[in-house]
C-alpha cells in the first residue's frame, strides 16, 4: 500500500508540474504535510506507551477509541496482548 500511494505521489506531481509553475506546484504539494501536522496534536497516544508509562486505564481509552469500540469489554483482550507482548520484547 505505501509504493501504491508513493507512485500516485509522484504521478499526481509529474502531472500537476506539467499546467502549473514550481511555486504553485510546492505550494499544493506542501497542503497534506501542514495538514497532517495540523491534525497530529489531536491523535491519542498508543496503547503501547500509555502500557509502558504504567497507565492502564489511558491505553484502555486511547485503545477504544483508535477500534472506535462502544465499550471496554471489545477492546480488554487486545490490550492484554498488547500489554504480554510489551512484557516480553522489553
């Protein structure tokens, strides 16, 4: 998946590049990446740290709402593996 959208990248630029000039081309190349940085404060930290910062119960939120789970019963066995595979690569 990620050649697939690194080669539609490059299409889209190579096609982009040909009816606009280098500016404007930087300029719309630059919009996803400000986005994304934009957007990045508001993502919840993973499981995975909040299970090595020794905080359970915010790897059970952040875990239920990265799976978009209604409660916290669908998302316990995957923390608990989360949380034995943690223990045995550290």
């Amino acid at each position: 998946m990620m050649i697939l959208m690194l080669v539609a990248g490059v299409l889209f630029t190579f096609v982009l590049g040909t009816f606009v000039s280098w500016f404007v081309l930087s300029l719309i190349c630059a919009f996803v990446p400000i986005v994304i940085l934009a957007f990045l404060p508001l993502m919840p930290e993973t499981p995975r740290y909040w299970i090595s910062q020794n905080q359970p119960y915010k790897a059970l939120k952040s875990l239920q709402w990265l799976r978009g789970a209604e409660t916290e019963d669908q998302v316990r066995p995957e923390l608990e593996d989360v949380s034995e595979n943690l223990k045995l690569f550290n």
